[in-house]
C-alpha cells in the first residue's frame, strides 16, 4: 500500500523532473535532407555548395552547358524555404528578407521566384531550362533528377541541405524557474 508520503515524494520527484527536462534537452532539432533538382534532360549534375549559396543570393551562374541558372525558392514561411536558408545561406527569415530589401534599394538582382507546393515546383523545373529548386528528398518525382552538392546527395554522410522537422522546435536551454 502507498502511504501518502510515498505519494508525495514520488509527485514532487515528477513535478521537478518536469521542470529540469527543458533544461537538459538537447537544442538540435531533427532535421529532413532536401534535394536539390533539376530537369531530367539537364547536363548539370552537381553544385558545390558555395555555387548554390551565391546562386540564392543573386549571382548568375551558368551550367555546363553555357545556360544561365534559374534558382526557384519555396514559399518565405515554409518549413523547407526556412531549413534550406539555414543550413545553405546561413540565415533566418528575418536576415533573408533584410537581404533582399537591401539590394532592392541599391538596384541589384531581386530574389529568386516562389512556387509551391512541391509537386508544382517539380513539374516547372522540369519544363523550365536551367531552372533548379529544392524539395524533400522523400518526394522526388520522376520528371527530376536529385544533384550532387559538395560530389554528396541525400542519403550520403555530411550532406548539407536540411530542413528542420516540423513539430521538434529547439529548446532554449535556460532555468525553468526564471518567468
């Protein structure tokens, strides 16, 4: 039988774990590889990861062939948009869109196009020369073909294009006991 002071150790045993998992938590997040892709009939096979960092940021690139690369983005807010500025240009939202705003104002290049969803991204980097984009790895289609960053693509060890996992926000490792 429990005695209530069994119960009440073991509640408050619970109450204060509660309270310390925040704080042991680990911050990184889960994360999904994008794949970076273009059209099946394209001669590009692979970017280093510089490449595609300034070809997101505005720098004109030509592929193997001679074309102008046409880099296309994902809506601002999704979680692929978010993970691929992250982990390929190194910034937040917010720092991408004050990027953007400045070289407006100084009358440079613009940013690259939104499209979504996905399956609609595939279908126009398919049709679209020179066109690129990225896209959960799990859901390539057929009209694509997944490219080389860094001579790596998902799946392989150390590949660069992540996008966080919805749902397993990071944790701010601070004092639960500080409101």
């Amino acid at each position: 039988m429990t005695t209530r002071r069994q119960l009440m150790v073991w509640c408050g045993g619970a109450f204060v774990g509660a309270l310390l998992v925040p704080v042991f938590a680990d911050a990184e997040s889960g994360s999904e590889e994008l794949a970076v892709v273009a059209a099946k009939q394209s001669p590009l096979e692979g970017l280093s990861l510089n490449q595609l960092k300034r070809l997101y940021l505005g720098d004109a690139i030509q592929g193997p062939g001679g074309e102008k690369l046409l880099p296309l983005n994902r809506d601002p807010k999704s979680a692929e948009r978010i993970g691929f500025d992250r982990s390929v240009l190194g910034m937040s939202p917010e720092a991408v869109a004050r990027y953007w705003i400045d070289r407006k104002i100084r009358g440079q290049s613009g940013a690259p196009r939104a499209v979504d969803p996905g399956p609609v991204v595939e279908r126009v980097v398919a049709r679209l020369p020179g066109a690129l984009a990225y896209v959960r790895a799990k859901e390539v289609g057929a009209e694509v073909k997944v490219l080389r960053i860094d001579g790596k693509k998902p799946g392989d060890p150390g590949y660069p294009v992540l996008m966080s996992v919805p749902g397993r926000a990071e944790v701010k490792r601070r004092s639960p006991f500080l409101l």
